[in-house]
C-alpha cells in the first residue's frame, strides 16, 4: 500500500500484520473450539475411569461446554457490537486459558464441570465472533473462501487434538496423570489467539458504526486484494447503509427488522447438526467399537483417518468456496451426504454389522459423507450466518445462529448414543434420522436461503431490506 493509496482512501496507512496472516490469525477462534471438540473425546473417558465417574457423569463433562457454549454464543453479539470485536478476542482467549488451567487441576466432578462451563463460554463466544470478524474484513469476491478458514481451524484443532490425545496417553510428567497434560493442551491455542488478537486489527465495519471512519479506511486498506479504489467504495458503502438506520443491536430489533435472517440463521445450524456431524466427530470410535467390535486402538486410528479426510477437504473448500454459489455448495453436499447414509443404512440393514464387508464399506461412505459436509455445510452455514444479517444487528443476529448449533450439537450428542444402545448398536436407525435431516435440508436451501456469494455485505443488506 503506498502513501498515495491511502490517502486516495481518505485515511492513514496502518500498519497490518501479512494479510494473509492477519485472516490465519483470525481464524484462530476456530482451532479453541475444534482442539477441546478433539481432547474431550480422548480426556473424558480416561477421567471417568480415574474418578469412577457413571456415564451421566461423563455425558455432563462433555456436554457442559455445550451450556457455557450457548451462554457465550448470545452474549457475544451484544458484546461484541457495544465493545468491538477485538477486545472480546482478548477477553474469550483470557477466559479460554482460566479455563484450561481450571480443568487441568480439577480435583473433583464439580470443579472439573465449572471448569468446562467457563471454558466453553469462551468457546461460544469465539464461534460467534470469528465468522463475523473474518466475515467484516473480507472483500466480496473472497469472503467465502476467506471465512472458510474459520472450519479450516475448527478441523485442523481436532485432528491436531487427536494426536496429543495419542501422545499424551501414557504421559505422566511431574505427577500429573495424562488427562491433565491433554486439558493443558489448550493452553497453547489459547496463548496464540491471545498474542494474535493484539496485534490484530479491529473489524472496519464496526469501527465505521462507532465513528471512527479514519481507522476503517485505513483497515479496508490494509487487506488481502487491496485497492485504493475499492475501499474507498466500500467505505462509502458502510457509511451508507449505517446512516439509514444505525439501529441499536438488540435481540428484539433481530427478530422485528431480520425475522426471516433470524430464522434461516437458526434452520441453518439445526441442520448443520442435526445431520449428524457430530455424531461421527465425537463418536466414531464408539461406532465401530460397539457396532463393528473393533479394538479401541484400532478404532482411534479411525477418528484419526475421518479427521484427515475432514482436513483435507476443508483445505479444497477454502480453494473453491467462491468458483460456485453458496446454494449449489450446500444442495451438493446434501445430495452427497443423503447418498452416503442410504449406501451404510442398506449395507448394514441387509448384512448386519458382523462382516468386515459392512464395516468397511461403512468406513468408506462414512468418509465420503465428510466430504460432502465438509466442502459445504461445514463452512458455509458459519458464513452464511456472518453475511445474511444486516450490520446493525450482525453482532446479535450471528449470535442466535451460533447458540442454535450449540442446542443442535447437545441434542445429537446427548441422543445419539441413547438411540444407538436402544437399537442394538445397529447404526442403521439414527442414520436413518440423519439421512431423513439432509434431504428435507435441500428443500429448504432450495427455497430459503438466500444467495451471498459475489455480493458485498451492503449489497446482501440492501437486498434484504428491498424485500
Ligand atoms: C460444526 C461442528 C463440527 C465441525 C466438524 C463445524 O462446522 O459446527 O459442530 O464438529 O464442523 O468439522
């Protein structure tokens, strides 16, 4: 960026991290939430066995990051609107860190739950904010791509968890026993996101509702694919769309002013959970332990190859998100995922789930339905929700949709296996459930979800408030 450029913005150059470290140091939100998705997978049933904890009790470990989680996601927005988004980084990876040293010297049940709620209260909070920041700070013909980095860091953080899960196993330094080493952990993640959110800068859009105008110019300036030209346009636009109505952020507002927005963002995430992501993320292990009686190493191996595969086609999705519309992306995925139950519920109805057959051709579609989730429904619905809500109410509106995966992931994490014992350890019925969620998921993409791709965020706002 040179001084002319600048000035031809109206601002001051600021000086900006790497762009493109800027948006790696952006995402970092998502590595807190994919490592702690990764480590409790390994953590709680080795603390369960130390503490003779009974199963409710391990589900409450788990789950009680989902209730800190939710409580995060909806304070976030408001949060985040009144303070910016960049302290809120601070405070989340703060608060992500009292969390992870609470966790790695719990004594007891109840320490260990306060400890997870605190945690996941951070969790939620970045959920929200990270979309929505690299959201903000994208230009249009790359936001897609951009926010992908978002899940990019989400499935990076549970693979890189499933290996400390391995390494920390039998690892008990200085009189702490493995789990404790595997709640550190987090530490580390937590501790970069802090640095990184310093030097980070803040969000131009929200900068432009507070009135520091200067500052936003010189942000718009200071990204990936700058031009002078385009954001000084950008910024008229901002400054545009917030002089017709500022409004005040407030939960309310959402629901009168961004109804449909606010129902989308919430049918979004149901779906995103309720086709049963997580339950292949944190149960797969479990699946072809019970279902296939494979040994529990062979069957850690597994998660491990399932969390590659998530990697890698997260890494695809963030090349193309924006060579296609954000529609066709999610109805791909749909089809691919509905094709992928159908062949393991045939497989396992008609064979059962004692021949190696089943199980490998289980494993196989169960890694192409991670394709399919993982190149749409993974990132899209976390940009989806950061785009579709106008700036006035983004905060609060991302936040609604945030809190609804939370609710979407307690309910297939607390049923899952509920519904698997009851039926024999057979996979086929909740695939069923899962398959029935994925197709009804491309009606409703098909004719409600609006599409975002190549139109600037004022544009998406304008749209919706032309209808
Ligand atoms: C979902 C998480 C899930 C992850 C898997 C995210 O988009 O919100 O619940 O664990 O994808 O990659």
């Amino acid at each position: 960026m040179t001084d002319r450029d600048a000035a031809a913005a109206g601002a001051m150059p600021q000086k900006t991290p790497m762009p493109w470290g800027l948006y790696v140091v952006g995402a970092l939100g998502g590595l807190l939430f994919g490592f702690d998705t990764g480590v409790i997978s390994g953590a709680g049933p080795i603390v369960q066995s130390d503490w003779g904890l009974d199963a409710a009790q391990l589900g409450f470990i788990t789950a009680s990051v989902l209730i800190g989680s939710m409580v995060g996601a909806l304070s976030a927005g408001r949060l985040s609107d009144r303070f910016g988004r960049k302290k809120l980084f601070v405070v989340s990876a703060i608060v992500f860190i009292v969390g992870g040293i609470g966790l790695m010297f719990s004594q007891n049940f109840a320490a260990m739950s306060i400890f997870r709620i605190i945690l996941g209260f951070a969790i939620g909070t970045t959920s929200t904010l990270t979309p929505t920041y690299l959201v903000e700070l994208s230009d249009k013909g790359h936001r897609g791509s951009i926010a992908s980095m978002f899940q990019l860091m989400i499935t990076i953080g549970i693979e890189v968890a499933y290996f400390i899960n391995l390494a920390f196993l039998h690892c008990n330094a200085a009189g702490l026993a493995n789990w404790r080493w595997m709640f550190g952990s987090e530490l580390l993640p937590a501790a970069i996101l802090m640095i990184g959110s310093i030097v980070l800068p803040e969000s131009p859009r929200w900068l432009v509702k507070e009135g520091r105008v200067e500052e936003a110019g010189s942000v718009l300036l200071g990204r990936l694919h700058r031009t002078a030209d385009a954001a000084k346009a950008e910024l008229a636009d901002i400054q545009a769309v917030l002089a017709k109505d500022p409004g005040q952020g407030t939960f309310k507002e959402v629901f009168k002013t961004s109804g449909k927005a606010a129902l989308v963002a919430i049918l979004l995430m149901f779906f995103q959970q309720l086709v049963g992501i997580n339950a292949i993320i944190y149960f797969t292990p479990k699946i072809f332990e019970s279902s296939f009686h494979f040994d529990a190493s062979n069957a850690i191996w597994i998660s491990i190859g399932i969390g590659a595969v998530n990697v890698v086609s997260t890494i695809v999705a963030t090349k193309l998100m924006d060579k296609f519309g954000r529609k066709s992306w999610l109805i791909f995925g749909s089809i691919v995922m509905c094709v992928a139950f159908a062949v393991i519920i045939v497989v396992d109805l008609v064979f059962g789930t004692s021949s190696i057959a089943a199980a490998v051709i289980t494993m196989i579609f169960i890694a192409i339905f991670i394709i399919g989730f993982a190149v749409s429904w993974g990132p899209i619905c976390w940009i989806l929700i950061s785009e579709i809500f106008p700036l006035k109410v983004r905060g609060v509106g991302t936040s609604i949709g945030s809190a609804a995966n939370w609710i979407g992931d307690f309910l297939v994490s607390q049923f899952f296996t509920m519904i698997l014992a009851a039926c024999h350890n057979n996979i086929a019925v909740p695939f069923i459930i899962f398959f029935c969620f994925a197709f009804l998921s491309i009606f409703f993409v098909k004719f409600m979800v609006p599409e975002t791709r190549g139109r600037s965020l004022e544009q998406i706002e304008e749209d919706a408030m032309g209808k």
